[in-house]
C-alpha cells in the first residue's frame, strides 16, 4: 500500500498520539483528563480508519 504524503503525515499523527497514551500514568489523570484522552484515541482511530477506506477503495 502506497500512501501519499498527507496520509503518511496523519500515520504519524496516530502513532505519536497512540504513543503518548501508552506511557501515561491513567490512575494520575483526573475523570476530564481521561475523557480527553478518550476522545484524542477515537479521532485518531476514525483518521484510521478513513485512511483505509481511502486506500483501499
């Protein structure tokens, strides 16, 4: 799969997003910080998401 370069450019926005929520402490985050945090993975999973769909269709 080939991906152009705005593609490539949200790829790495997922990984860094998708990176930074694994080395968070939850049990530190407050019920707002982790609604964010939600919320930051979900748009990044629908970016994903569309992305294939755009690559594959």
């Amino acid at each position: 799969m080939t991906l152009s370069t705005p593609q490539r450019h949200r790829l790495e926005r997922t990984r860094r997003t998708l990176a930074a929520a694994r080395v968070t402490d939850l049990a530190a985050l407050g019920a707002a910080e982790l609604i964010e945090l939600v919320e930051r993975l979900r748009a990044r999973l629908d970016d994903a998401v569309q992305m294939i769909d755009e690559t594959t269709d």
